[in-house]
C-alpha cells in the first residue's frame, strides 16, 4: 500500500488556531484509509480540510437518513483510529455538527443524531443565476426579493429554501435550552394546581409578571412593580396593541428610525398610523430632526439601533428626554438589549423615563420566537385600555409557557443560557468580520458591538436587492438593507450571524462576493 502524508494545520471554524481542540502535529493520511462505518473515507479532502470534509459527509449521512434521528455515532477514538486521523478532527467535526443541532454528546452514552438539516432546494452552487449589475440593470430573478415588499414578504422569505439563512433578528435555534426547559416545565407540572388549566388573568400569570419585573431590574435598570407588566405575544403584538390604543386615543403618526425595521413599520401602517421617517447617524435618531417633524410619538431601538447597530448617544438621550417632557411619547423596543461583546451595557429608556415610555421586550431573541412571549410597560394612563385590547385580542398568552419561563428566570438558567449564547455568538460574530475583511475588503461592517447581526454597506451603487436576490439563488438568504428605509439611503445587506456555524458564515460570505459585481 503507497504511504504518504500531509502535513497541516488544523483550525477552528473562525479561522484563530484552538489547541484545546485540534492538534497542531503533523497528521498523516494513508491513500486507501477508511471506515466501515458509512463507508466513510477522507482521501479525497483537499488539503488542510479533513473536518470540512468529515463534517459534510456526516451532515450529509443526517440528512438522507443514512444516520436516522436516534442513531449513535461511532467513539471520537475509534473512528479517527479507522480514518487514520487525529482524535481531534473527529472531535471538532462532531462539535460542529452540534453547533448545528444535529447531535448530542450524552457522556457515557456517547453521541447521538437528535434532528435532521432542511434540506435545501435551491440551484446548485455552480448555477448561473441572472445577471447583476452595478447600479440600474436587470434584476434577479429570484420571485421572493422585490423592491417594494408586501407585509407578507417575512412568510416568503422565511419559507424560501436556502443552505444558509443569515436573516438578521434570529437566535440560534439549536441551542434552546431543551432540557432546562423540560425541567422547568415537569416542576411546574408537578406543582400546579387543577384550577390553574382554566383561564388565566389577560395580563398574563402572576408568577411570570413578577419574574419580568426582577429580570428587568437586574438587567436594564427597570424599576417596575409586577402589576405594571401586561404579558403579551412578542415586541410584534405589543406594538399592534400600543398602535390600537394610541389611534383610539386620537394619534395619527408615529415617527420610527429611517432605517428601521420595515417589519415595526409595516405593523404600525397596518393599523392606520403614518411613520414618518427620522434620520439615524452613529449616534442614534435625530432628535432634532424629530423636532422638526412635529411627531409627538416615537418608536425607536436605543439599545441596539436596527439596522445599523447604533447606540443611542448620551447627549442624544438627554435630547430625547427633553422632547418627552414637553409632551412627546416614546415607544422603546429594547431590541438585542442583552446581547453585547464590546461595549458596556446603556441603560433602557424606560429606567429615567417611566412615565413617558412604552418599553416592549421579548424573549425572542434571547430564547426562540416560537415561544412568543414578550411584555409592555406603560405609563399609569395607557394600562386598562392595553389590558382590554390583549383580553379582546386572545384573552392572553398560554399559562403554561409562562410558568415555565418564570421558572427559568427565577432558578438562574435563563442567566446561565445567556452566558452561554453570547460567548457563541461573539465567536460566530468574530467569524463573520474575519470572512467579509478576507472576501469584501470593500464593505464597510456597522453596528459589531453588540446585537446578532451586522449591517454592511458599499460605497459604490449597488442594487441591493438584487444583490440579496442572486445570493438566493445560490442558496444564501439576507435581507437588503434598503427593504428598511423609506428614505433614499445607501445600500447594503443586514447579515444575521447567531443562527449559522462559523464554517457557514464563512461560505455564505464568500458566495456574497461571487455574486457581488466588481467585488465591491
């Protein structure tokens, strides 16, 4: 049997070497090596890619259901010993894949498949896809990414297949506290009593309510009493019953950041209510353009300004606190508040203002959307008529959820799950900033202090939207940036990075750049 080695070094998903993981020794491959297991065999991996290549095929295994859900894969030792590789590149392809969700290290019981990947139906990566061109030209034709989006467009993206779904605004699905979560809800099982199943108070549970007052005080600087909190179906229904009360009550208009998010702007319009778009720079939403607008009712994200990943200056807060006190009302959305890397955290609006803020906040972000649960503060004069919107809207959210989740704010898991997200996402955030450096030296990165996604934009004109349309194609979904201004505004893309591997990152960025004309 002919004998030869390759010599290289092994490196993590972002590119930064990890010596607790992958050996940095010399490996050798032998041509003919292999497993029984899956047939598997490495001897056609490129050079300085073994892991690429084992995790892909695994990936692949998991998918066509070579390795079903339940399944167990081999011993990390046992398998690199057949594929005559080091223990470490088994090892950091099984932490890969569970990265991903798809498996589970279950200690002595080994690991094992727990989910299987969507399986992608777009064209293949070699495909031609429609022309793009800077500036005025033929578009995608991708029939999802349009320049005028309908309120339906998130249902449409969100169903369009793709290999990698760097949608701003989604956490890591995979890493869902599974089993806090079912330890939380037998406790509360175990303990709650028969009335309990009937209906439950529209302002939502008790118990929950005062956890929420806890989490706030702890975490945003919130002083707020339990009987303040309405509990509610994520920031999206707090802002579908705030636009109720406040058109009832005789508003025609809430200003919003331009950009912004469409999706807020899309629910407000919905409703009746005009959005007139205020200007936002590197510090924030300008307040003296809000001024000159004569809005008496704002909606921003001071935490963490979507898109462009500003914070709300010092100065800028003392304006806005200024134009609150002469009779102006702002709805705070604490958007991305607790995920931050490299800046101190900036206290809620709510915290100096209390009487002149509408603070929304959800554990979408921090746990799963699916959950939909969120709150609203309020000021004193808007509580009854909120309260009799979410009693006629759903006479309020599932009791049991709600219990759960106060369990897990309450017993420290909820903390200890943030802990744990924000290290990945900043590793995932980290890889994305070294892939656009290396593939779109060009782009200029917004807002990578905090949040789960970063804004990029190019200096020269490029037709976003087509842009984000040929990326699809070639199975990478984004959002463009100009989707979230009303106003004229340069273009880009909004990248979310907390829902995909860092090797994912890395490949969508570099299909980015084939895409993008003149590799901006």
């Amino acid at each position: 049997m002919c004998v030869f080695a390759l010599t290289f070094l092994s490196w993590t998903d972002n590119g930064l070497m990890d010596r607790s993981k992958v050996s940095l020794s010399q490996q050798t491959v032998t041509v003919g090596s292999g497993s029984d297991f899956l047939q598997l065999s490495l001897d056609d991996a490129p050079r300085g890619h073994l892991t690429d290549r084992l995790a892909g095929l695994l990936r692949a295994a998991i998918a066509d259901a070579r390795l079903p859900v339940g399944s167990r894969l081999p011993a990390t030792r046992v398998l690199a010993a057949d594929l005559r590789v080091s223990r470490g590149v088994v090892t950091e392809a099984y932490r890969r894949l569970g990265e991903d969700g798809l498996v589970t290290a279950n200690g002595r019981g080994g690991t094992s498949v727990v989910a299987a990947p969507a399986i992608a139906t777009t064209a293949p990566r070699n495909a031609p896809t429609t022309t793009l061109r800077v500036g005025p030209g033929p578009r995608t034709a991708n029939p999802v990414l349009v320049v005028n989006p309908g309120t339906d467009i998130f249902d449409a993206m969100r169903s369009a297949p793709a290999r990698i779904d760097l949608t701003p605004g989604v956490p890591d699905l995979a890493a869902f506290p599974r089993a806090a979560w079912l330890r939380a809800e037998r406790t509360v099982l175990r303990e709650l009593s028969a009335s309990s199943f009937g209906y439950s108070d529209p302002r939502g549970t008790p118990t929950l309510r005062a956890a929420v007052a806890e989490w706030l005080a702890r975490y945003r600087g919130i002083s707020a009493d339990p009987g303040d909190v309405l509990i509610v179906a994520g920031v999206a229904q707090a802002l579908v019953l705030l636009a109720q009360v406040l058109r009832e009550g005789g508003t025609t208009a809430v200003a919003v950041e331009d950009p912004g998010s469409l999706g807020a702007r899309q629910q407000l319009q919905s409703l009746g209510l005009r959005t007139p778009p205020i200007p936002v720079d590197a510090d924030g939403l300008r307040v003296d353009l809000l001024r000159e607008s004569a809005a008496e009712t704002v909606m921003l994200t001071p935490a963490h300004q979507f898109p462009t990943g500003a914070v709300l200056g010092g100065t800028r807060r003392r304006d806005l606190m200024d134009w609150a006190h002469t009779g102006g009302l702002i709805i705070e959305d604490d958007y991305d508040a607790e995920h931050r890397y490299d800046r101190r955290p900036v206290p809620a609006l709510r915290a100096m203002l209390p009487e002149h803020v509408c603070y929304a906040g959800s554990v979408s972000k921090l746990l799963a959307p699916a959950l939909r649960i969120g709150w609203i503060l309020a000021p004193a004069r808007y509580q009854d008529a909120l309260v009799s919107a979410k009693r006629i809207a759903d006479l309020g959210n599932p009791a049991l959820a709600q219990l759960t989740l106060a369990h897990l704010m309450q017993s420290g898991d909820l903390e200890r799950h943030l802990r744990q997200v924000r290290r990945q996402h900043q590793r995932r955030r980290d890889a994305m900033i070294h892939a656009i450096a290396k593939h779109l030296p060009a782009a200029v990165v917004h807002g990578a202090a905090a949040g789960l996604h970063l804004m990029i934009t190019f200096d020269n004109a490029v037709d976003d939207v087509a842009l984000a349309g040929a990326a699809l194609d070639r199975g990478v979904k984004t959002q463009p940036l100009t989707w979230h201004s009303q106003r004229a505004a340069r273009s880009g893309l909004v990248l979310g990075y907390a829902a995909s591997t860092p090797s994912q990152i890395t490949e969508a960025i570099a299909t980015l750049a084939e895409v993008l004309p003149n590799q901006q």
